[in-house]
C-alpha cells in the first residue's frame, strides 16, 4: 500500500485547486453579465454601454443586460452594483466627476476603493464655446471683459460635471468674479447659448461642435485635441499667457468591477480585461465611434492609467466640493 506523505498530500491538493481555477476561467461567463448603468437611458454614458455590450457579448459567449438605474445623481445605481458579489457578473458603467460629486456633494456612502477600474473607456474633451457674432474673439477678450465687468459676464455650464469643474478651476486659477449659470444637463446649456441667454458656456466639445456655424470654441480642455475644432487652442496654451495652468480634464466614462473582483477571481478579471481590449480593437466598433465623433476621445488605457484618471478626479473634486456647493 502506497504511503502518502504530508507533502505529497499538500501538493496534490494544490494541483486540484489550480485546476479548479482553470476550470471556473473556462466555464465562466456561463451565465449573463448585468451591466449597469446609474443614468437615464439615451444619455452618453448609456450610449457608451450599449455600444459597447454587443461585442463584449460576442468575445465572452454570454448574453450583457444594460440596465439604467437613474436616480440621486448616480447614487441608486451605484448602490445597486455595490450590494452584488465582486464576482465580475456586474459590471458598471459610470462617469466622473458625477462618481465623486455624489461623495463629495451628497455623502454617498461609497468611495473609489470599492471599485476596480477597467478601463477609462473616454474622456470628452469640453469647450469653452460662444455664439460666432459674439465681442470675444478670443479668449483673452472673454478673460478681460470678465475682469472689466465683475459679477455680469455669465458662463453657463451643466452643475457637478467636468464643465463646471472646469470652469470653477479657471475662475480660481484667473481671479474671476464672473457669473456662473448651471443646468441640469448639456442640452438646455446649448439652447442657451444660441438663444443669448448666456454669454459664453463650458460644455461638451463634440456636442458644441453640432452647433457649428452658429458657435465657435475660444479653447478646449485636452491636450490631444479635436477634429470638430481643428483650429481652437489648447486651453493651458492659452493659459501660458498668465502664468497659470489646469489638469486636462473632461467627462471621464469608465467601467469598472466590485472591489476584490481581482483577487477572488483573477481569471475572470483577466478575460474579462482581454475581452474589453479586443472590442476596442475591433474595427466594426472603432467604425461606430467614427461615425458618432467618439474616436477621438476614446482609448484602451488599461487598469492602472484609468485608476489614476478616476482619482484624480475624485481628489479634483474633494478639492473644490466647497465651490460646488458642497
């Protein structure tokens, strides 16, 4: 009779784990992925999941229910994702600053720690726009007439947003006294613009650019730039001129796993990682973002680079909650 020794038992029932590990990789999906979204249906951040969940579903064999749960300025369907197991099964589709504006405004009683980040999916870039018969040809000439008339230059902007970050950023880094005006939502900031009920707005770039040639854009957010407004300057180019600068900054759509997904299932993570970098590969979803004006903004940046983007954001809002309101 073969004698096992403690050693030989403590190897073999490492070996067993180890393939039961393989194996859960293997069978995994093997059911649906719910995919949530803390929005209202037809927004950017919905038209980010439903783009995207046909072909993650194609790459990972399983069925992806987009499900919007609006409410309490993302809280609802955040909360919702955070009470599933860190199993992958749930994912979330969320944005900042909106993320931490509900920390930082409304004490949401999560933080970034109880996410793990796949991937900063875009960052759209945020114009500074103005109605083209407007006095400010450039941004200087908006910069001086908001120190010429404190309190009446007005700028409107959708409240809690990378916009309105952007643009109390500005009024601290410039000394502005200028009037701020925030909506609910990009659309009614747009509206008011063309209808002259606001001087100049901060406002999503590709949107803004919809407008053209009703609006022109004295600066955008980004660095990297965009098509829609070739010609207009980088914002901390212009900023140069007065010794300051700001963070590139923009709504930043990202999904992301339940904390200790990672090291409870480390396969899981990693297939689900491999599937994500395969769909932004794909030319027949590169074509989608093409045609909506999306390609510009959005990259694979991978876990660590997109974690980075999150916080950055979450401590940007920290910083100024007391601006917002907060």
């Amino acid at each position: 009779m073969l004698k096992l020794t403690r050693r030989t038992l403590m190897a073999a029932a490492a070996a067993t784990v180890a393939l039961a590990g393989t194996a859960q990789a293997a069978d995994w999906p093997g059911r649906k992925i719910t995919l949530i979204v803390p929005y209202s249906a037809g927004g950017s951040a919905d038209r980010v999941a439903r783009n995207i969940a046909p072909f993650l579903e194609k790459e990972l064999g399983t069925s992806i229910v987009v499900e919007n749960r609006p409410g309490a300025s993302s809280q609802i369907g955040t909360s919702m994702f955070l009470a599933k197991p860190a199993d992958a099964n749930t994912l979330l589709l969320n944005a900042q600053p909106y993320f931490s504006a509900s920390i930082a405004l409304q004490s949401a009683p999560y933080s970034v720690d109880d996410l793990e980040v796949l991937n900063v999916h875009n960052v759209g870039n945020i114009s500074i726009t103005v109605k083209s018969d407007s006095p400010y040809e450039t941004f200087a000439d908006m910069n001086d007439a908001i120190k010429a008339k404190p309190g009446e230059v007005s700028i409107g902007t959708v409240r809690g947003g990378a916009s309105h970050m952007l643009t109390l950023l500005l009024a601290d880094k410039l000394g502005w006294d200028a009037r701020i005006v925030t909506y609910d939502s990009g659309a009614p900031v747009r509206t008011a613009i063309l209808g002259g009920q606001i001087a100049s707005s901060t406002n999503g770039a590709v949107s803004d650019a919809a407008m053209k040639p009703e609006v022109r854009s004295l600066a955008i957010s980004t660095s990297t730039g965009i098509s829609a407004f070739p010609d207009t300057p980088y914002i901390n180019d212009v900023l140069a001129d007065y010794g300051v600068d700001v963070p590139e900054i923009g709504d930043v759509r990202f999904l992301a796993v339940k904390a200790g997904t990672k090291d409870a299932y480390p396969e899981r993570f990693q297939k689900l990682l491999n599937a994500y970098e395969a769909v932004m590969a794909n030319p027949e979803y590169q074509a989608i973002l093409q045609e909506q004006g999306a390609a510009e903004e959005t990259a694979f940046r991978g876990p660590d680079e997109s974690t980075k983007i999150v916080k950055d954001m979450d401590a940007l809002m920290q910083t100024y909650k007391s601006a917002f309101g907060g």
